[in-house]
C-alpha cells in the first residue's frame, strides 16, 4: 500500500470523516461522491488501485489520485489518498489505520465503490477471475464493514453512522461481477441489522447505467432508449444519493437496496 502526498489540514470546525473506496479515475463514480461529500462538510480518506485500471481498457490515469485529493482540499476537506490492492485480507485494516492517522479521527461513513468487474460468463468464467471478484467484490466489503464496526463508537441513542454499498444487477455476460456484487448486497444489508446497536446505518444503491469511460457507442444508444428521462446517469446523480443517506435528514432510511437509475428498463 503506498499513498499519496496530503493536503494540509484547512483550519475550521471538525469535519466528520467519509471512507470512500474505489476513487481512482476523476470520472468515476467514487470521485463524484468524495466530491459531494467534501462539498458538503465531509473530511474524505479515499482508496484507489492503479493496476487495475490499467489492466481495463480505459487504462490508469495518471496523477488521478493527486489531482482528485486537490479538488477535494480546495474544497475544504482533509485528505487521504491511499493506494490499497483490496484483494489482499489484511487491507481493510490498513486503510483504516491510515485513514485515523492522517485525519485524526474515526471514520463516520463508509462508501464501498471499489469494484472487480471483467466481462465474462458462465463458460468462460475462470477460477481465478471468479475468486478475484469475490476477493475484492465481497470478501473486502464484509472485511471493510466488519474493521468499521469494530472500530465505530456513536453517543447512545444516536444514529450518526453510515454504510453505503453500491451495486449492480447485471449478471448474464457478467457472472463474477454480477455474483459477487450479489454477495455485497447481503453482506450490507446485514449490517443494517447486525450493526443498528452503534448507531449505524447501512443500505445499498445501484446507480444503474452509468458512463464513466467503459461503454460504446451501440451500448450507449441502446441504454438511453431504455431509460425514460433520456439520458445515461451520471456520478453526480449517485453522489446526491449518497450525501443524503450520509446525512443527518437520511437516518431513517435503512437496511434498504435503492435504484437510482432514472427507471432504466432491467
């Protein structure tokens, strides 16, 4: 694990502390929640892994994490870039170590945006492309939500505690991604309940169709026939989602599996 320089501290109120994971492209989704939150108050500890991009055919960008860690202190907020390969078990906790370290504080939200996703279906899955994807999927989401919950302390009768997963129904074409992603979805809601005597919320998005560099022109055109607004979503569309349920206004919401696609045909 390597990281990013930091920001200096801007002085002010103390800011609660948002984990996001999966920031590493300034297009993605992941970027445009560490955006919003950090707009709106929020310290962010963000988590990127540069190979990864550059094994897919976006490819990796460079300075990203620099670049996006700048946009978040002009902002306002602290940062913390760190570069984490979540298919190794003993990530979560270093992230979290660090993320206290460098931000001084405990981590009030978690934001789970990380993702394995290689297309490939039920004959031409491999083993390993199948254990890859539940290693980083599900495995590093239950071991990220599990080193929250142990660590997570909240005033009694509170529920200032946050856990956001996202997610996705695509399975045929996508098996490993689309499984694995279905193992997330279970995992969150559990800590919905598993975690409710912290204080703690949790509850999954599935953003729907998103363009964050992957699609093609024919996938575009058909996905946005599909949609009856019109048009693909956006980051920001999730981002607005997550701040509310990060909120103070959005506590009630729990336990719930939520589609902000704009009523994109399944």
């Amino acid at each position: 694990m390597t990281t990013s320089e930091q920001p200096s501290p801007t002085s002010g109120p103390v800011r609660p502390i948002a984990l996001i994971t999966g920031v590493g492209r300034s297009i993605g989704i992941g970027a445009g929640i560490a955006r919003r939150l950090a707009a709106s108050g929020w310290d962010v500890a963000f988590t990127y892994w540069t190979p990864y991009d550059r094994r897919m055919d976006w490819g990796a960008e460079p300075g990203a994490a620099a670049a996006i860690a700048k946009e978040l202190a002009e902002a306002g907020a602290r940062t913390a870039a760190i570069e984490a390969d979540l298919s190794g078990p003993d990530a979560p906790t270093r992230i979290f170590d660090e993320a206290e370290q460098r931000l001084g504080g405990p981590v009030t939200a978690l934001v789970l945006s990380h993702a394995e996703s290689v297309d490939s279906g039920l004959l031409d899955t491999t083993v390993e492309a199948f254990d890859r994807h539940f290693a980083v999927n599900s495995r590093a989401s239950w071991l990220l939500i599990r080193e929250y919950g142990l660590r997570f302390r909240s005033a009694p009768g509170t529920a200032t505690g946050r856990i956001v997963a996202l997610t996705s129904d695509h399975t045929v074409g996508n098996l490993p991604y689309g499984a694995s992603k279905g193992a997330l979805d279970r995992i969150t809601l559990a800590a919905a309940h598993e975690l409710a005597h912290l204080g703690v919320t949790a509850n999954v998005v599935n953003p729907g169709p998103v363009d964050t560099g992957w699609m093609n022109d024919e996938l575009r055109e058909t996905l946005v026939r599909g949609t009856p607004l019109g048009r693909l979503g956006t980051p920001q569309d999730t981002a607005h989602l997550v701040e509310f349920l990060c909120s103070a206004e959005g506590q009630w919401v729990n336990g719930q599996l939520l589609k902000s696609n704009g009523g994109a045909a399944s």
